[in-house]
C-alpha cells in the first residue's frame, strides 16, 4: 500500500468512527471540499502536511495520533 492510499484509508476509517462525511470534515477543519473530495477520491494523489494537519484537528487528533496505525506499518513509497 502507499503511503497516498494508507491516508485515504486513514481518513475513510475515521469519518467512520466518527459518523461524519467529507462535508463535515470540510466544515470542521475549512479545507476546501474540493481539496478532500479530489484526494479521497484518487482524482489527486498526493495530500500536503499543512492540510493533513488540518484535517487532524478536525478529527481533533494529533497528527502523530494519526500515524499511530497499523495501516503505516507497511507502507510502500508512492
């Protein structure tokens, strides 16, 4: 798995623990939908930090609490 799909599931797995969509995470974090619509969906592969970080405090998580996941344990460079 990339590292680009390892996020996406990421992400996939805590919009499901947390009962939201993409549409309430652009509302909590104020990264454009665009912007998480087009990553989540694999239209754009790659995601920056700052907005990574950004979608962690919408999860209000840390960002190391992110990583903090067997997903990461095997992760192939994209």
């Amino acid at each position: 798995m990339t590292l680009s799909d390892a996020i996406r599931k990421r992400i996939k797995n805590l919009l499901k623990e947390r009962n939201m969509n993409v549409w309430k995470l652009y509302k909590a974090t104020g990264v454009p939908a665009s912007t998480l619509s087009y990553f989540m969906n694999g239209k754009r592969e790659l995601i920056t930090l700052k907005t990574l970080l950004h979608i962690c405090e919408g999860f209000e998580i840390k960002l190391a609490d992110f990583f903090n996941d067997p997903l990461f344990d095997d992760v192939e460079q994209d």
